[in-house]
C-alpha cells in the first residue's frame, strides 16, 4: 500500500478556495471508484497557506493509471474540470511526495 501526499503552497488566502475544490474532486472521484482524498492545513511551519491532500493506493502503477485513464464518465470529467477551473490563480507551487506504508 503507498501514500500519495500531494503539496500545495497558496498564495495568501487562497488555502479556504482550495480546500473547497479539493473537496468537490474527492467526492467526484469517490463516485468513479478513486480513493478518498484526506485533506489538511498547516498549523504552524515553515509556510503559511499550506494544503495537503492525501490518498492511499494499491500501488504507483494504480496511481499513474488512475490519472492517465480516469474511469469517470465523460460529464464527471467535465464536471471535474469546471471544478478546478483557475486553480493555478490559488497555487503558488507544489509537489508530490510518494510512501510506501509499512504499517
């Protein structure tokens, strides 16, 4: 089993916008069959306006398949896109971290 850690450092107030967009996603890709995503926000660090989103996967094979062929229908993809509409104007950058869950 791997932990897929997704990153998103925001511009400032932007975290609350996309937190709701991640939420519109997850609950989407749920529908499709993907894992649920587990949301957070920094409480203190080294960056303020932190999300990270979460999910756990059988494996990176999963992952990549996942991504590069969504099992969604054409109107959820749609959907999925309205949703995440302008997301680049709420993220400063990212990065995705993967672990392998031993436990």
């Amino acid at each position: 089993m791997y932990l897929v850690r997704e990153i998103f450092y925001c511009k400032p107030g932007k975290v609350r916008p996309l937190i709701e967009k991640f939420k519109a996603m997850s609950a989407l890709g749920e529908k499709s069959g993907m894992p649920p995503m587990r949301l957070m926000t920094d409480m203190a660090g080294e960056r303020y306006w932190t999300l990270v989103a979460e999910m756990e996967v059988g494996s990176i094979h999963e992952f990549e398949t996942m991504m590069q062929n969504p099992s969604s229908s054409v109107d959820d993809q749609k959907a999925l896109e309205k949703i995440m509409d302008g997301y680049h104007e709420l993220v400063v950058e990212g990065r995705r971290e993967f672990f392998r869950i031993e436990t």
